[in-house]
C-alpha cells in the first residue's frame, strides 16, 4: 500500500543533468542515487506534475505508462510522502558526542611546536604555538596522552599515533623513544587493542635509521609537496629563505626506493594554484603513494587570515583538480578529495557534521601536555579539553557538536546537499560567532570553499558512479542504483 496524502518532491534533492538526456536525482537524506541514462524529459516532466500535491493515486491516472518509474522515485525517495517520510532530524535527536567507546582514535603529539620551515601558509600562528626556541614533548606526555586515548576505544580498537609539530623530525630520537615506550609497554599492556603509528614531516631531515624505523613499524609517512621544485620552493622556504624542495624530494625518493609508501600532499594558495595538474604529476614522478590536492586553510591557530592575495580561486583550483581527475594519471582511490568524497556517496550514509574533530576522536597534545580537538584550535583556551593523564572537560567540544550539525546551521540547514557535504570546515564559522573580524574576500573564499569546491568534487565523484554503472550495464538500462565503496577519513 502507497501513502495516501499528497506527494511531494523530497526537500533533499540533488538534481544533475548532463549532455541532451541524462539525468541524476539523488536524496541527500537516504543517499540512494539515481541514474537516469535516457529519457530526463519524461521523468522531469513527471516530477513536475508530482510536485503539484498529487496523491500516488493521482499520480498514477496522469501518467498511466509510468507505473514503474514512479514505483522507482517513490524507492530512491525522490517523491516522498509530504506528511509521513523523514526528511531532516529532529531538534530532539541532535544529540551531543555518543558516549559509547569509539573503534578509534587518531592522537596528534606536538612532538614540538618549533619548526624549519617558513611555509607561506602556515596554521601554527606565532601567538599561540611556539614555533621559536627548540620546546619538546616529554616521553612521559606522549604516553600518557596515547593511554588516555586507549582508555576511550573500544576492545578490539585501534588508536593511530600521529608525530606531527611544528617539524616533528627535529626530534626524531624522542620519536623513537615514544614508540619503544608504545612497544614495550603499551602493546602488552593493552593487549586486546592496536597502535599505529603515522608521521606528518617536511621530509628535509632524514636520519640514517628512518627508513628501517618506518620499515619496522609500519610508520605511514606523509609530507607536502606544493609543486614542481621552483613553484614549492617559493611555498615552502626554510625560514631563513632558502628553498626546501631539494631536501624533501630526497628523502621521498629514498623512501620510495625502499618500498614505503609516502602520501604526498599540495596546499593551494594563489601561487600555485595554476599548477595542480603539474603538481599530481610530480606527486606521480616523486614516487608518492597518494596525491593530495588541498585548498589553503583562510584562518591560522591565532585566528589570523590567510592575505588577500594567497587566497586561490575556487574555480582554479576545481578545474585543475577535475583535470587532474579525468587525465588517469592517478586511480580515484589514490586521489584527494576524491578519494574521501566517495565515501561520503555510500547509501545510506548521512554527513551532519564534516569533520571528526568535534567528536573528540582527534585530539591534539600540546607539548605542554595540553588537550585540543584540531590543530587549528591550539591555543584557544576556551577549546582546550584538558591536560593529558586528566579527564576532558567536553562541555565546549558537546555545545559546538550540537551547534555544527548540518541541521542547525541557519547557511545550511535548507541545502539539499548537507547530508552529503557535512556543512564544510567551521573553522572560520567558529571564528565569526566569536566576533573575529575577516576580510570580505577571505569570507567568500572560506564560503565557497565549503560549499562551491564541495558541490564539484561530489558532482565529479557521482557521475563517475553513473558511469561505473552504466559500464556494468549490459545492454543499458534507463536506471540503476549507485554505490560507493569503502573510504577512510582523510582530515
Ligand atoms: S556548506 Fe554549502 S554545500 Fe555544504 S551543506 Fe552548507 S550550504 Fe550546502
Ligand atoms: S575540517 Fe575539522 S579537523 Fe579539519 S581543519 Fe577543519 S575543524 Fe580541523
């Protein structure tokens, strides 16, 4: 039995059309997409007349031959019920974090704030970090802070530990000593639970050991590379000038010679925002693993924007990306954003929130032992959660959680794709309800980054799973149902 109130066209909607007749209709809600490879006309037409209040009975005596098709929209929930199907959440079940134990947990020690490079971008403000002076993190911090997250998973969990700064291979023998201390004494300890271990580096130190500690660990490794060596010279000077790409190429290729696999990563400013094709190429001919194309942060830790005139173009940096995509240099699963979107596409999948940051999952450890949930939020004291080794005080980390969910959001609360974009970083959200002050352009940058460059990317990544579907269709058929594969969280 079909409902028998007025149907209406879900509020959901995420329509693409392409070429003279192919159609795609998803509900960003359910996330079952539709592909409709001939005949849009007919099915458009449809929806217009469904979308006049009829009832399914209506509905059927208009278009008698269409039994099937509507059948079809009522399944992929593009005609819902007006008065029965669920489309949003309510204010009720927006809850805060779920305190159930979480699988897992990624902890990034500030193994120092101090860096060697001068990176025209940098996150780490120079009134919140300590990015002068040689400061360090005690073993007994980063232990203490890997327990702490080991005592948050779940039996059977796995807590990542991420060696990140400032410039965490200023201290590589603190490393070593951390992860021995992890060995020894955590893995017996906490025998029914994984550690893991990831290092974020600029890559222009490498020790004589690193490739055999990596080896031996299983370390993932990944580094930036903002372009071909004058472009990233000019991204990524050492601070007193001098450009870094010669050091950091060096070590990736070592690395890749020995067989350990290094995600390489651009950040897009206005300087090398016309070289994104080149750049995959040379992440490809550096022997990277992966391919990261990420457009530039517009806010520091010190709540400073990006200048005007760093800020890239959204369309620049979409086209060169969808260039990127369609040349095959890299495979989608190697590829960022797209590798992560496409799992934001999995039916049934619902993004209320695009980060796992404000869930605590993520935390960060200051030198000082101090607790963060980003490292873009260090520093900010009403953001910190504690100390390591004491229990967080999450009542800001609940109140933001509650605030950032797609459907609370005044900008995106009536956008058919917040189910499937999360609302976009918030950082500069957080920054404007406090107050802080950003240039108009830093504004609309920070705006049509998370909306604009979103829509694209997902655009990209659903007609290429029509595609994928219609490959798979023998014969053709004029619908089938999408899906996306497995993906793991890359931010
Ligand atoms: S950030 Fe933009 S695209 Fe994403 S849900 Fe909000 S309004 Fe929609
Ligand atoms: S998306 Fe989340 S984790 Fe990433 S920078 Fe923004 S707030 Fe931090």
């Amino acid at each position: 039995m079909g409902p028998s109130g007025p149907l209406a066209l879900t509020r959901n909607l995420i329509s693409l059309e392409r070429g003279g007749d192919e159609l795609l209709l998803v509900n960003s809600f359910h996330m079952r997409t539709m592909y409709v490879a001939r005949g849009k006309e007919r099915v458009k037409r449809l929806l217009t007349e469904a979308g006049q209040g009829l009832t399914l009975e209506g509905l059927k005596s208009a278009f008698p031959h269409d039994a099937d098709l509507i059948q079809l929209l009522r399944d992929y929930r593009i005609l819902v019920d007006a008065s029965e199907d669920k489309e949003c959440f309510e204010h009720s079940e927006i809850a805060a974090a779920d305190p159930r134990p979480k699988p897992r947990m990624t902890v990034y020690l500030l193994i120092t704030e101090a860096c060697n490079l001068g990176c025209i971008y940098c996150l780490n403000g120079a009134g919140t970090y300590l990015k002068d002076g040689r400061s360090k993190m005690s073993p007994t911090v980063a232990i203490q802070s890997v327990i702490d997250c080991l005592e948050q998973i779940s039996t059977g969990g796995r807590v990542e530990v991420g060696f990140f700064g400032g410039e965490p291979m200023l201290q590589w023998p603190l490393i070593k000593e951390i992860i021995r201390r992890c060995e020894d004494d955590l893995k017996p300890a906490y025998h029914d639970k994984q550690i893991t271990y990831h290092l974020t580096s600029n890559l222009t130190i490498c020790p004589p050991d690193l490739i055999e500690v990596i080896r031996r660990h299983n370390i993932t490794v990944m580094s930036d590379i903002d372009g071909p060596p004058e472009i990233h010279n000019r991204c990524r000077p050492y601070r007193h000038g001098k450009g870094s790409h010669a050091q950091t190429a060096a070590t990736i290729r070592r690395l890749a010679a020995a067989g350990i696999p290094v995600s390489l990563r651009a950040t897009i400013t206005s300087v090398n925002q016309d070289y994104i094709m080149d750049t995959v190429a040379h992440h490809k001919e550096l022997g990277g693993s992966t391919s990261a194309v990420v457009p530039a942060c517009p806010i520091n830790s010190d709540r400073e924007f990006l200048a005007d005139e760093l800020l890239p173009d959204p369309n620049r940096i979409i086209a060169g990306l969808v260039e990127a995509f369609h040349s095959g240099l890299w495979d989608k699963e190697n590829l960022f954003p797209f590798n992560q979107y496409i799992a934001k596409l999995r039916p049934g999948t619902r993004q209320v929130m695009s980060c796992a940051a404000f869930s605590g999952t993520i935390p960060v450890i200051r030198v000082n032992a101090d607790v963060y949930p980003c490292i873009y939020l260090v520093g900010q004291e009403k953001c910190r959660l504690g100390t390591a080794g004491t229990p967080w005080d999450r009542r800001w980390l609940d109140e933001t959680l509650l605030a950032l969910h797609v459907d609370n959001l005044e900008e995106c609360n009536s956008c058919p794709w917040r189910y499937a974009c999360g609302g976009g970083c918030p950082l500069t959200k957080l920054a404007r309800w406090d107050g802080v002050a950003s240039s108009p352009k830093a504004a609309e940058y920070a705006r049509r980054i998370s909306c604009d460059f979103t829509k694209a990317v997902l655009t990209e990544m659903l007609w290429d799973l029509a595609d994928e579907a219609r490959t798979d269709l023998a014969g053709g058929q004029q619908q089938a149902a999408l899906s996306a594969p497995e993906s793991t969280l890359y931010c």
